[in-house]
C-alpha cells in the first residue's frame, strides 16, 4: 500500500517522538520546491540519540512498506538525513540544527502541525 506523504510525516514525527526526539518542525515546503513535499526537522541530544530516533524512524517507515530512497549522516550522528522521496527527515544534534538553521533557510514555508491531515 502506498502512503501518502501526510500519513509519512505522521509515521515519522510519532517515531521520532518515541526516541524522546525534541523540538519536532514540519514544514510543507510543496509551494517551493519540487525536491519534496515536507521536511521534518527535529533534534537528539548526543550521537546515540539522534542514531536512535533515526533507525526508529526507518523501522516504522519500513513496516509501513516505505524505504528510504536515501540514508547520510548515521555514522557521524550530527546530521542524519533519511529521504523519503515525499518526505525528509533531518535530525540533528544541536549544535549542527543551530548552526544550519533549515527553518530560516526554508523560512518561506509554512509549518504545519501533526497529525497532518490525511
């Protein structure tokens, strides 16, 4: 079964949240760009954590029968980034989300809460 991006962010953010992930943003960025329909952004607060919310995320996504087209960062656990096609995910340590602040990079697009209706 195909998911709709909606039913992604929805899968992703809860995953995320399980780990204890903070500071949990969505921007629908469908207005902007064509690269995805939404970003998620949230933040762990070591190496192990952010690694964490990361492979929760992929096992949820891929019980749903979604694998990520792409996977960077795990090792480092700074910066991960799983890409979903419709939907990617970036989660940060910190330091790294202050540093490269996406939500001012992509501050033209709106927030939206979750759940995101379906």
């Amino acid at each position: 079964m195909l998911l709709s991006p909606q039913a992604m962010v929805n899968i992703a953010v809860l995953a995320a949240e399980e780990k204890k992930s903070w500071d949990v943003t969505v921007l629908d960025i469908r207005k902007i760009t064509v690269i995805a329909d939404y970003f998620i952004i949230c933040s762990g607060r070591s190496k192990t954590q952010v690694q964490a919310i990361a492979e929760n995320i992929l096992e949820k996504m891929e019980r749903e029968g979604v694998t990520a087209q792409r996977r960077e960062g795990f090792r480092e656990g700074e910066w991960v980034l799983l890409d979903f096609g419709d939907v990617v995910v970036h989660i940060f340590q910190d330091a790294v989300r202050q540093f490269y602040n996406l939500e001012r990079l992509w501050g033209d697009a709106p927030v939206v809460g979750v759940p995101v209706n379906i």
